[in-house]
C-alpha cells in the first residue's frame, strides 16, 4: 500500500517569547539579536518536531522568522519603501455587504495593540535581491530541525511575485512583475537546490477578484490572474517542475467569504503554472463542495492535488473519519496516487494574526494525518 502522506501550508504560530522579541525588531526598539537568531532556531526546531510527532510527512519551518508578507518583501526585496498613508484594500466588495462585522474585524484584528498596523510597500526603484543572508538562515533552520527530529521531507514557503507590493517605478505593473520574478528567482532556486520543496505562494490571484469584480468585468480580472501565471512561470523556468508547489491562497481572514471567486471559474488559469502540485482550499464552508470541480477538469497527467481536508478558520477538530471522506472524494476523481492531504491555509495569517489556538492546531494535525491513515486503508482496500 502507498499511503496518502499529508502535509500543509506554511505558517504556524509562533511562541510568545519570540513574538515579544519579533515586535520589538519590528517596531525599532532595542533588542538581543543574537537572543532572537537563537529563539527563531529552537522555535523551527520545535514546531518541526512537533508536526512529525503529529504524523505529518512533509514538514516546514512554520515561517518562524518570517514578520508577514509586507515586512517579509521589504527584508528580501531592494527598491521598495513602506507607505503608511497607502490604503490598503482588504476584501472591498464584501466589506459593503457585512460593514458592522467589518468595522469591529479591523478594530480588533487588524488594528492597535502591540503591533504596527499593515504598512504598504511600495516600489521606487530597480528590484533587486538582498535577502541572502536570511535565507541562508532559513535553510540552515530547516535542516538542522530535520537532521534532529528525522524529518524525511520538506517545503519552504516564499512569496509569489503578485504578493510583492505596488509599483510607482517600472512603466507599467506588467514590467515590474516581472522584475520582481526576476529577483525572486534567487530565492526559489536557493530553496530547491537546498533540498526542499518549493512553495509559491500566491496570496493575491484568488482574493484580487473581489477588489476589481465590480467595477471591473470579470474578463478584466482573468486577464489580470493570467498575466501573474506568466509572470510565475518566467520565474520558475529552468527548476524541476516536481520540486514545486502553487499555493492558491482564498484569503484567511475569520470572514463570510461571500465574494470569493468560484473556483471552477480559474482552475484553468492556476493549472497554466508548471509546477508539479496545487495546493488549494477544499475544507472551509465556503469551498468544501469545490471538489466536484474535478469531475469536469482533468489534473494534467503527473501533477499532484493538495486539497486543504483541515481548516485554519475553526476551532472544531475535524473527526478523521470526515477527513478521510474528503480525501477520498479528491482520490477517486483524480486518482489516489495524486492525492496529498493538506490544511486550508496557514494557521497564522501573519505572526501576530492565528486563526486556531495553538493546541488546537496541533490536534487537528494529529486528525489530518489519522484521516490520511484511514483514507489509505479505504482506497487500497
């Protein structure tokens, strides 16, 4: 029997001592860097063990190091600087139809407290890579964790050009795509060339449609999802395609959801990206019926399917009976050997934003990977 492995998307919690020390860094004041080197390599090291000990068969550093997106892009990236009067849009069109539930979300979430709000970056010159060194870290987190806990396999998550930021530089968002591709082409073959499977992810082509789609047509907005995929694809070309993974990313945030784009309306946009699996959401309330979308759409001859079988958005510990159904559901319509069982999203949309209390997430790991078990048992039966 060739078991259903299972595996997830990225981000974890991270622990409080280092989120105390990560806010410190962010926010400019003083701080034990070496104190903070040292927490973010226990801290992979910790989470990694963790996610074997919950049966988990490819493993990641849970982004232990990485502040969230926007910051993640200014420490990586050369050519861009912040701009705290930028607006940022977050799910516009939804906003209009739950703007009570919204107004208290942003209060209380995304707002305050200990932590900077979003801060936009934006790019005012050449982009070019400087996060070597940050990288290096990572790759060295991440195999000193595994060398540790027996860990056989591995992803690294990195971020999609489309999640770069805005352009006020290149002549047009097309030429500074692809500028950032360029760049970014450091990075995702730095990743594989460590070993590791390498995780695009895409935090905008999915959620972008509920910026432009009103007042822009929807055949704008696909135009706009299928430029990004050329733009992946010129930044991937020359890497294995099998040691890369496309993370679609839906949006994590604790919302309704009611203006997510349909899946079955860009499936053949994100099956454009040469990668050797798709990572794609397929638990949440919202999107659980999506897997009938494979019953019209052929996964290309060796690609792989990564269903999310868990959520991130709930506290409720899927039972693995469930989980081993909605495996089995994506197994006999795309195979079972092109199946890998996966979560929605990540469990922190940034370090300071989780979704699921940590103890929780972790018992829900420990149910995805029994519902793998059982979903093995079924399908080689």
């Amino acid at each position: 029997m060739t078991p259903i492995r299972t595996t997830h998307v990225g981000s974890l919690p991270r622990p409080h001592d280092l989120l105390d020390l990560m806010k410190a860094r962010l926010s400019g004041a003083s701080y034990d860097a070496q104190r903070y080197e040292s927490r973010v390599k226990s801290a992979v090291a910790e989470c990694v063990r963790k996610q074997v000990d919950c049966g988990i068969d490819i493993v990641a550093d849970g982004e232990q190091s990485k502040p969230g997106f926007f910051t993640y892009v200014k420490e990586r990236l050369a050519g861009f600087e912040p701009r705290p009067a930028k607006k940022v849009a977050f799910f516009e069109a939804e906003r209009q139809s739950f703007p009570e539930y919204y107004d208290e979300y942003f209060a209380r979430a995304m707002k305050g407290g200990a932590v900077a709000p979003v801060v936009p970056m934006v790019c005012t010159g050449p982009v070019t890579y400087k996060g070597e060194q940050a990288l290096r870290r990572d790759i060295d987190n991440l195999k000193s964790a595994m060398a540790a806990s027996g860990a056989r396999s591995a992803f690294m998550p990195s971020v999609a050009p489309s999640g770069a930021g805005s352009n006020e530089y290149y002549k047009s968002d097309e030429e500074f795509f692809f500028a950032v591709a360029e760049a970014m082409r450091t990075e995702y073959k730095a990743i594989v060339d460590a070993g590791f499977l390498l995780q695009l992810d895409d935090a905008r082509a999915a959620v972008t449609y509920d910026r432009m789609v009103p007042p822009a047509a929807f055949a704008d907005y696909r135009k706009w999802v299928d430029m990004h995929m050329e733009v992946l694809n010129h930044a991937i070309e020359g890497l294995p395609p099998e040691r890369i993974r496309y993370h679609v990313c839906g949006g994590s945030w604790p919302g309704p959801h009611t203006t997510d784009v349909p899946l079955k309306e860009i499936v053949d946009l994100i099956l454009k990206v040469k990668v050797g699996a798709y990572v794609i959401e397929g638990a949440n309330p919202r999107h659980e019926h999506e897997w009938k979308v494979w019953k019209d759409v052929k996964l290309p001859d060796g690609k792989v399917l990564i269903p999310g079988v868990i959520s991130h958005a709930t506290n409720v510990v899927e039972h693995p009976e469930l989980v081993a159904e909605r495996i089995g559901r994506y197994a006999r319509l795309v195979g079972r050997e092109n199946v890998l069982a996966g979560t929605d999203c990540g469990f922190a949309q940034g370090p300071f934003y989780r979704r699921v209390h940590p103890s929780i997430m972790w018992a829900k790991l420990e149910a995805l990977a029994q519902g793998a078990r059982l979903a093995s048992k079924e399908l080689w039966s």
